[in-house]
C-alpha cells in the first residue's frame, strides 16, 4: 500500500473523531456567545447542522485529493482537520475549566 492510501484512511477516521467531538463541543461554543438559554439551545442545534455540511466537505476534499492523486491536497486535508480536532479541544478544555467541572 502507498502511504497516500494510509494517509486517506487516516483521514476519514479523523473525519469521524472530528464529527463525535464537535457534536459535544456545540454547547461548549455555543457557551462562549454568551447568550441566554434558549438562545444556546438554538446556537447548538444551529452548530451541530454545520457540522453535517462541514464533515462531508472534509470527506469532499479527502476523496479528491486520493482519486485524483493530489498529494498535497491530501496532506492540506489532513492538516486542517488536526487543526479543527485540537482547536475544539482546547475551546472545550477552556470552557469547562472555566465553569469548574
């Protein structure tokens, strides 16, 4: 197997480590505007539809960088996608931390 193969596997299940952290980071970001209760719920639901949009452009540009054999399309995906994971876990690190749990 190439590595352009390791890498695209890597990639999707970076894709679904993203989607499962972002579903339970939405209240987190949501928390961060600061807005009453029922304007988080709707921030949250608001939040966790992008995400949807967001997971299949990641899987979008993750199937066109292996198909068409663009290498540094592939790595660019996966860069920005250990970006996303991290940038979330340190909002939701931050935000808890802050509320003492």
């Amino acid at each position: 197997m190439e590595l352009l193969t390791y890498v695209f596997v890597a990639n999707i299940f970076l894709t679904f480590i993203d989607a499962t952290i972002g579903y339970y980071a939405a209240p987190a970001i949501a928390a961060l505007a600061g807005s009453d209760q029922e304007e988080a719920e709707g921030s949250v639901r608001g939040i966790r539809s992008l995400l949807s949009f967001v997971v299949a452009l990641y899987m979008f540009f993750n199937c066109l960088a292996f198909f068409d054999r663009t290498p540094w399309l592939l790595y660019l995906t996966t860069a920005v996608l250990v970006v996303d994971v991290t940038a979330q876990l340190v909002i939701i690190r931050k935000v808890t931390g802050a509320r003492g749990r």
